[in-house]
C-alpha cells in the first residue's frame, strides 16, 4: 500500500480533501521554525563528551559497546563478541554494500547470510543509519539495505555505527533525514518507518519482573567506528 493511498484514506475519514497551498506552506514553515533541544545539556557539549555520553547511555539501556578504530577492525570485533558470548558464528547481515566490504575474509570462522531476518537466524548484524547521544538511541530508517527484520526476529541484533554518525539530539537526526530522503522515489518525503531502538528488547509488565527479549533481541550489541577525529579524545 503506497503513501498516498494511506493519506487519501486518512482524508476519507476525515471528509476533506487536500490541503491547500497557504495550509501547506504554514505547517513546513512550523516544522522548520519549532523549538529545539527542549535539554540542550545532553547535547550541546563537546564532541568527545558526545560520543562518549552516547556510550554511557547506550551501556545504561543494557546495551554493550565495542569501539573500533577503523571498519577494517569490524569483523574480528564481531567475532570476539560471539565468542565472549558463547554465540553461533552464523551471521544474517544486512544486504548493504558497506557491510558486504567489510574485510570478512579475514574470519573465515564466520558464515554470513545477506537478506532478511527469519525466525529461525540467531544473530544479526546491521548498518545504523545514526546514534542519538541524549537518549544512547540507534535509528534504523527501512530501506533495501536495512530490513526492519533484522531488528526484530534474531535473538542477538549487532550493529555497526560510525561516531560521525552520531548527533546531539533527535532533532538533528529528522534534519539529515528530510535532506537525505527529500524527493526520493518511491517512498518520496520519508522512509516508510524509521525504527528507534534503544537497548535490548525489555518489558516489565509481568509481575514488574524485568524480561530481556520481551518483543525482539535480547542482546544488542554497538560496533562503534572511530572515524570521527573531533571525537578521538572520548577513547
């Protein structure tokens, strides 16, 4: 079902039509005119304070962080997590090229699978588009090369993320997605979701007993890239 077809049926609903011009121009202009970073403290910091603020908030949501110094490090850290872990060495990763260059060769104890998820994959492995420092948050919009997925059926979700992919506040990550997916085909404006994942999958609604992997991963798993040299003081 296309985006339109959902909006048109929105409109049915509510018995109107489009918006007009003037209507359209007021709300762009208050989506871009809107009050930002409501705590500016949690993001308005120095860079190696940011990354490292994104750490500790990931860590605190029950999350583990590797920091690597380039991608060519990614796959070994990978595989020193499985091992750590006691976890199988067959891998669902995303079918995004700049996993597939990953220098994998260098694990042959590693098997990989690229595509979607399916109930039976234990371990996944994915692309974060950024992190959010204020909250230690990873988004994860849909798309050919991020299949939501994979961050929903295997018991263990990693993910690889680069510190110049993380920002302050949640604000600045919808700017670079407006810029990025702005006029974009088929999906046009937006991705068709965009997944904000913080943290293992937990629930407490039994009993206030804290169950991990409630409705997803019960692991996750951060492989942080150090490819931002404002940040490398945060090591």
């Amino acid at each position: 079902m296309s985006r339109e077809t959902v909006l048109d049926s929105i409109r049915r609903g509510l018995r109107r039509g489009r918006l007009p011009p003037d209507q359209i121009g007021m709300l762009r202009a208050r989506l871009a005119e809107h009050p930002r970073h409501v705590v500016p403290a949690r993001s308005r910091i120095p860079r190696p304070e940011q990354i490292a603020l994104f750490v500790a908030n990931a860590e605190k949501e029950f999350a583990t962080v590797a920091r690597v110094p380039d991608a060519a490090a990614v796959p070994a850290a990978i595989v020193e997590y499985l091992a750590r872990q006691n976890l199988p060495t067959v891998l669902k990763i995303a079918p995004n090229p700049e996993l597939g260059a990953l220098a994998w060769a260098e694990t042959p104890m590693v098997s990989l699978a690229e595509g979607k998820a399916e109930a039976s994959d234990a371990v996944a492995v994915q692309l974060a588009y950024a992190g959010v420092a204020e909250t230690g948050t990873l988004v994860l919009p849909s798309g050919p090369g991020r299949p939501q997925t994979l961050n929903l059926l295997p018991d263990t979700e990693i993910v690889v993320l680069r510190t110049s992919q993380v920002y302050g506040a949640y604000e600045e990550i919808w700017d670079r997605l407006r810029d990025d997916y702005r006029g974009l085909e088929p999906t046009g404006f937006m991705p068709r979701t965009v997944m904000f994942v913080t943290g293992p999958s937990r629930s407490a609604d039994i009993e206030q007993t804290l169950e991990l992997g409630a409705h997803g991963p019960r692991r996750l798993h951060v492989v942080l890239i150090e490819d931002d040299a404002a940040a490398h003081a945060a090591a």
